[in-house]
C-alpha cells in the first residue's frame, strides 16, 4: 500500500507540476521576452503563446495519465482539460474569453458527473464551486478582465467540454 501512496502521490505532484506550477512559471519569461504586453495579459494576442505552451503541458500530463492504471475519471477529465484548453486558445485567435471561468465550469461539471456516476452526494463541493465560480466572475467584470458575455462563455465552455467527453 505504501507503494501505491507513493505512486499517488507521485502522480498528483507530476500533474500539479504539468498543469498549474509550469504554465504560471512561465508567464514572467513570455514578458521578459516580449511576447506578452502585460503580466495580466488583458490583449487576447497576449494569451496565444501561454495557452499554447499550456495546451503542450497539457497534453503532456493527458499522455502521462494514459500510461497509468488509474481510474478512466482521471482520463476522461485531463482529456476534457485538454479539450477546454484548445478550445479557449482557438477561440482567442477572434475573441477574449475567460479562461479562469472555462476551468471553473470544469471542475464544475466533473462534480456533477462524478455525483452521477459514483452516485454520491457531492452537493457540498458542488455549492462550493459555483460559490468560487461566481467569485472569480464577479471578479473578472469588476476588474474589466472581461464583459459578462466573455465570463458566460468562458463557463459554458468548459462546463460543456467535460460534460460532452464523460458522456460520449
């Protein structure tokens, strides 16, 4: 069992590493570099190289994750995190969307299938992510990150992307 914790364990730090300490790391080197404008990246041309470096660590992880014996949950949901990345970098090739509220409705829609499938009531965490969903809205419109129609969007997205690969 020690093993399996340590394999566990190990996993879980690789795909931390993947999909949020890597993409963040390496936002100051895109502005050191020029090829973002803005920490903050408010231009949706700024966006294009971290979403596409990002869409890399990704697919990294996805690759990763299929190499394993874990649960096809795990599968299914770093395929639609994959998915939802793509779709958010095509997307800002034309148009600004949210990509904090594209993984939120991620996360969002992984609780409601996994309350389905394993048939648990997850209500608690479900509550408690559309709480942290409506807050990172609010804030995204109150700073001007975006305009509803942008946070909407962002939502639906990845709300969408995960909900269509559980249930194909």
């Amino acid at each position: 069992a020690s093993l399996d914790h340590s394999l566990q364990r190990f996993i879980s730090l690789v795909f931390f590493g993947l999909t949020f300490v890597l993409p963040i790391a390496f936002i100051p080197l895109y502005y050191y570099t020029r090829l973002i404008g803005s920490l903050k990246m408010q231009d949706r041309r700024d966006r294009i190289i971290p979403l596409y470096i990002t869409l890399i660590f990704y697919l990294m992880a996805y690759l990763l994750i299929q190499k394993t014996q874990i649960s096809r949950i795990y599968h299914n949901f770093m395929l639609a995190s994959c998915l939802t990345v793509f779709l958010v970098l095509v997307v800002s090739f034309f148009w600004k969307i949210s990509a904090h509220l594209s993984g939120l409705g991620g996360i969002v829609a992984l609780i409601v299938v996994l309350s389905v499938f394993l048939k648990a009531d997850l209500m608690l965490y479900l509550i408690i992510a559309v709480l942290i969903a409506g807050i990172t809205a609010y804030a995204r419109l109150r700073t001007d990150a975006h305009d509803p129609l942008q946070v909407y969007s962002g939502f639906l997205l990845g709300f969408g992307c995960v909900m269509l690969v559980f249930l194909i």
